[in-house]
C-alpha cells in the first residue's frame, strides 16, 4: 500500500494492549497444574461465544460472556470453585497487565488521536483502563456494547470513524488478533497484526497490511 496519512490510531484492548492470561496465574493458584490450560480454555470459549452470539442475534454484554465462559470452563474441566474463588477470577479481569512495551509504544504515538475499541463494556473497560494509568492516553474508549453485536461485524469499526471524526483511510486499526485485524481491514482501516507468536494470516481475503511482532514496532510503522 502507498504512504497513508494517519490522523488516528486504533487499539483493541483484550489480547493487543492487555494481556488476557495475566489471569492464569489466579487460576493457578486456585487449581494448581491447571493455571494455564483453564486460561487458554477460557479465552477460547470467550470469543466462541461472542461470535456465535453475534450469528444468534442474542447479544449479552461481555461481562456476562465471560462469567459463562468461564462456567463452561469448570464444568468442561471438571474443576470445582467457590463463589470467592469465581469472584476473584472475575476481578482479574479489570485489573489485567498490559504488555511491557504498550504504554511506552502509547506516548510515543502521541499527539495523534488515539482510541479503544473492544469487544468489552464499560463497566469492564473503564477499571482496567484507570487500574494502568493510560485514562489519559485516549481520545476515546469505545465498547460494542452501544451497537449490541461483537467484532468483525462492520457496524464495531464505523464506531471508530463516527467518535473520531476521521476516515476510515487515515485510520490505523492495532489489533493482536488476527481475525480482527482482518475485519478491520474488510472494513477499510489500514490495519497493523500484532503477531507475537508467529501465527499464519488468517485466510479471511483481507489481510492486514502491516505485520509487526510487538507493539515497541508500532511508532515507527506508522511513521514510515
């Protein structure tokens, strides 16, 4: 693709700037042995279940995804949990580490306007947000929760263009996940994978337009 002006950039949160099994060592201190096949099971199913609510049309927010993934989890493992033990877990999530190299990646990107748009709701993302210190990075943080339908659906990246009052051309979505940076790109954001772990495109026919393996790469992509 030709230079690209970018007036924005675009963050997912889970997965990109956060990392989700920072919960695993709770749950490995709950079950121990299991720590991280319950957290690798647990995002999985998380994200299963915002897809297939999206197809059904039966969107719950997702705070409730997570605690039925997490349900699904014990009951799939045969794992038993206290309601404390449940509660902790579930508490993980709005206090969950960010990357090393995100926030530093975040203030050299600035004075461009910068944004969230995750698959999580207020009422998640706005503790997790505070908990790192980064309140004051975003112009704006943004939940599918206002259109009631999960990520890829076109309707979560037009969130994005209608908040920031910018195109979809100028742009940057950042995504770690694969499949989101390719919605994103179906949707016409010049898009940047996160492929930390040296993961094929997904074959989605819209691939993402930069690769880059850590989010320390980012600044300098952009400004390419």
């Amino acid at each position: 693709m030709g230079k690209t002006r970018f007036e924005a950039l675009v963050f997912d949160a889970y997965g990109t700037l956060f990392d989700v099994h920072s919960v695993a060592t709770q749950c490995e201190l709950i079950w121990p042995g299991k720590g991280a096949a319950v957290s690798q099971l647990w995002r999985a199913k998380q994200l299963e279940y915002t897809w297939q609510r999206s197809l059904m049309r039966r969107y719950e927010d997702f705070n409730k995804v997570t605690r039925d993934s997490l349900h699904y989890v014990c009951a799939a493992m045969k794992i038993e949990r206290s309601g404390q033990q449940f509660a902790s877990l579930m508490d993980e999530y709005l206090r969950l580490a960010m990357f090393p190299g995100a926030a530093q990646a975040l203030r050299d990107l600035a004075p461009r306007k910068l944004a969230i748009l995750s698959n999580g709701s207020p009422a998640m993302l706005e503790p997790m947000i505070r908990h790192a210190g980064i309140a004051g990075a975003f112009a704006a943080v943004l939940s599918v929760d206002s259109v009631k339908v999960y990520k890829p659906d076109p309707r979560v990246y037009q969130l994005a263009v209608d908040a920031l009052g910018v195109p979809a051309a100028n742009i940057g979505f950042v995504s770690s996940n694969c499949w989101d940076a390719c919605g994103a790109k179906a949707f016409g954001f010049p898009t940047f994978w996160i492929n930390r772990g040296g993961a094929p495109v997904d074959g989605l026919g819209a691939a993402p337009d930069f690769i880059l393996s850590n989010l320390g790469e980012l600044p300098e992509a952009v400004a390419a």
